[in-house]
C-alpha cells in the first residue's frame, strides 16, 4: 500500500534540504529522500571544502608575495594541514549526521535511497512507494560529466570527490577542462607543489565568461606554474604502473593523476522523468516561474539547467516553497545571476557577456578597466591585476552585464549585481560617490568608459 504523505522532495542538496525543512517546520508532512549525504555536493565535495583549499593556497601565495612589500619572508606549504581541516571542519569525514538531525529536528522524515517518479505525485525508494497529496520536488542536482575518450573507461581518474578527499597531493596531474572547478583545483594543487597541466578543448579558459577573463586565468595559472592548454583535445588515455598518458596530437602528456573536470549534467533518465511526460533525454526540466514542471511537480537547482550553483538553487527552493504554500511573492529572474570562480585573481560575473548580450540583438557599449590604475591595485602591488568590464543595453541605457576580476572580485560584485537586477540607469550611477581608495572605485572610470565609441577600453585614474 502506497504511504500517504503531503510532499515527497527528492534529493537533499542546499535546495532540496531547504523546502523539505521549511516545508516540515510550517507543518506539513514531508519526506525527503537522498542517496548520499544530507547536504549535497557543497558542503562535502564542492563550495565548502574547495574554498577551504582555496583560502590555504591564497596564503602561500601571499606569503611568496611578501618580500616584494614587506622584507623576506618564508613558507613551507603542507597539504596535510588543509585536507586535516576539510575532513574535520568542512565534512566531519564525510558523515552527515547533523544534516541529517537537522531536518529531523524540523519535522520532516529521512529515507534514504535512489528515489524515482512513478507517475504523477507518485515516487518509489526501493520497495517504498509514496504518494504526495500536494506534490513532488525535484532537487537531484548533477554529476559529473565524463567525456567519451577512448581509453578512459575503467582507469582510476579523479573528479572533483576525489579531489577535495586527497589525503596527499600526487607529484603530477593532469587536469581535463578549464572551467570553474579545473581552474580552482588547478591552481590550489599547484600552489602546494604539485605540477599540473590543464587541456582545454575550447580556445580559452572559462569559455562560457568573457574572453577578457579567460585570458586572466591563464595568465595567472601560468604564474603558479600550471602548463595550460587550449584549443587541444585528449585523444587517447593509457594508464599503467608509471600513471596516466594523456595523447593530444603529435605527444602523449604523463602524470601521476587524471582530474576530469568537464562539467556537470543531469541524469533526468535516472529519475523517472518519462512517466510524468518529461523527455528523459532533455538536458534539464523546464519549469515556469513558480519552479513548476508539472501539475503538482516542482523542480530546484542544477537539473533546472540556470547553473549548477548553491545560490541559484536556495533562490528557486525558496520560490517553490511559497509556491507549494500559497503564498505570494516575485517569479524567477535570471536576469543578473551571479557566478564567481574563485581563483586568484577571482572571477566574477553577473547577467550576460558581451557576446550573449549582441546575440539577443541588443545594442552594446561595453568598457574594460584595468585595476592596475587604479590607486588600490597599485597599493595593492603584487596580486592585484584584474579589470571591469561593463556590459550596457545602450538603448535602454542600463546595465545587462559586468565582470569584476581581481582580488576580492566576487564581493566587488554586489554592486554590480545589485545594478543588473535593479536595471538602475547608467546615468544615475555615474553619479554616486564612489569610496576611495577601494577596488569597486574602478566602477566609476568602467562607467566613463561606455560613453566611448563602442569596444574601446576605459583608462585613468581612479
């Protein structure tokens, strides 16, 4: 006999764990199902853990940086120290425990397992099958994607679990894909003496960014050390006793490890999608803007397709479960969603880039300032190269764009980010005043510049 209960939310990620609490504390009887680890991705193999090796290499880093500004100084890095950190702090060893209490704590009940759709408001767990009187949520996430290279199958490569769990560093690796995550592990794994090369099989670096960033990236990888590759596709992996051999046109490329960074996707086959008229084979749900995929079906974070992001995720459970209570409030607004890719220099961006902007068919002005003139990236000294690039719909004379890369790039951001989703004139910001001498003063010049013939860079003081 089918279990009755009002909401079945299957995984529990950020956003699944999110409406499955709320929704228990404001009374409902909830069930929440997850195969893994309360939490998800973030706290235990992404956001958390990451930055944890992040803010540990950043300190190297800046340590190297020390004699140019503040007289000799010396440090030797050890791994050890970070991976004791995340498995203490960050993960309590991969146990979810506390999560799991927590939701508890809230009302809602745990079952564990691979949930699936059984039609609609129907969802079985191994011999389980609930029926939700109000609905189901959809908050599965990704997983890796591993690209289709021949040898690659069945060798012991790496993702990014792997990584944030590395007890100790390999003497090598290569790393496949330049996007957030191969960049950020890149670097990190880098900084504490790890020698690495990074394929990636567009032209540049964060593809999906402005070409301006890409080319920061790179550069700054190059100074740690890291060989990068663009524009090269693995051709083949060998794998034997000696590590990986990685063939890219006319050499094979070796190292101890094999990360497979290629990004993310959603396995809607998995979940059962075709029984409630979803295509299976769709890259993410579609939903409206109450996070609605069906009639009583919801859908929140990566499977949705607008990012695999913990924010974008705990900003559609919160629309979903007002959606779910009937209570009102604003629909989803992509329009300035915000992403940083925390290497060193960070790199952030909000709404569209240039070329997305151009293929809508807007009218674009766009400027670039360099934070090395400004007065803080010059007292800033070494570590402080970035810029800003604005993004304007010169019609309507608002921002749709920005990019802020540089030290502390993603919290620079929020202005922007707050111009983007706001639409507050051009015109209107020139005027504000403009605190000195900090990094976000940059902005002021950057929004000089959009008054220049279309493409050409802003320069000055600032």
């Amino acid at each position: 006999m089918d279990e009755q209960v009002d909401v079945v939310v299957v995984g529990l990620g950020p956003g699944g764990e999110h409406v499955a609490g709320t929704l228990a504390e404001a009374g409902l009887d909830v069930v929440g199902v997850e195969a893994e680890l309360v939490g998800g991705e973030c706290p235990y193999w992404g956001c958390v853990p990451s930055k944890m090796m992040i803010r540990a290499a950043n300190l190297v880093a800046e340590a190297c940086r020390t004699p140019a500004l503040a007289g000799p100084a010396a440090v030797t890095p050890d791994w050890s120290r970070v991976a004791d950190r995340i498995r203490r702090e960050a993960t309590d060893d991969w146990n979810d425990q506390v999560a799991a209490e927590r939701l508890e704590g809230k009302g809602g009940r745990l079952v564990r397992g691979t949930g699936r759709l059984a039609g609609e408001r129907r969802v079985t767990v191994g011999d389980r099958t609930f029926e939700a009187r109000r609905g189901v949520v959809l908050a599965t996430g990704g997983r890796p994607r591993i690209p289709s290279v021949p040898g690659l199958a069945g060798t012991p490569y790496w993702t990014n679990r792997d990584a944030m769990a590395a007890k100790e560093l390999p003497a090598s690796m290569i790393v496949l894909g330049g996007g957030a995550v191969g960049v950020e592990v890149a670097q990190v794994f880098a900084r504490f003496g790890c020698r690495v090369t990074v394929l990636e099989g567009q032209e540049r670096l964060l593809s999906h960014e402005e070409p301006e960033a890409g080319e920061l990236a790179a550069k700054a990888l190059r100074a740690d050390g890291v060989t990068v590759l663009t524009g090269v596709r693995a051709r083949q992996i060998v794998y034997g006793e000696a590590g990986f051999g990685v063939h890219v046109e006319n050499e094979v490329l070796r190292a101890e490890r094999l990360l497979v960074a290629a990004g993310r996707y959603a396995d809607l086959g998995a979940l059962g999608v075709r029984t409630v008229g979803l295509d299976p084979a769709a890259a993410a749900v579609p939903t409206d803007g109450r996070m609605r995929a069906a009639d009583g079906l919801w859908a929140v974070g990566d499977l949705t397709g607008r990012g695999a992001f913990t924010h974008v995720s705990m900003y559609q459970a919160q629309i979903a479960v007002r959606d779910i209570l009937g209570e009102p409030g604003p629909e989803a607004d992509y329009r300035a969603l915000p992403r940083v890719t925390f290497t060193d220099p960070e790199i952030a961006a909000v709404g569209l880039t240039e070329r997305q902007a151009r293929e809508r068919g807007l009218r674009v002005r766009t400027s670039v300032t360099g934070l090395s003139a400004s007065t803080r990236g010059w007292i800033h000294g070494p570590g402080g190269e970035g810029f800003l690039k604005l993004v304007e719909d010169a019609d309507r004379g608002v921002l749709v764009g920005a990019t802020s890369a540089g030290p502390a790039g993603g919290e620079l951001l929020y202005g922007l980010n707050v111009a983007v989703h706001a639409e507050v004139p051009v015109e209107r910001l020139r005027h504000m005043i403009y605190t000195y001498p900090t990094f976000h003063r940059a902005v002021e010049p950057a929004l000089a510049g959009l008054r220049r013939p279309d493409g050409v860079s802003a320069r000055g003081a600032c």
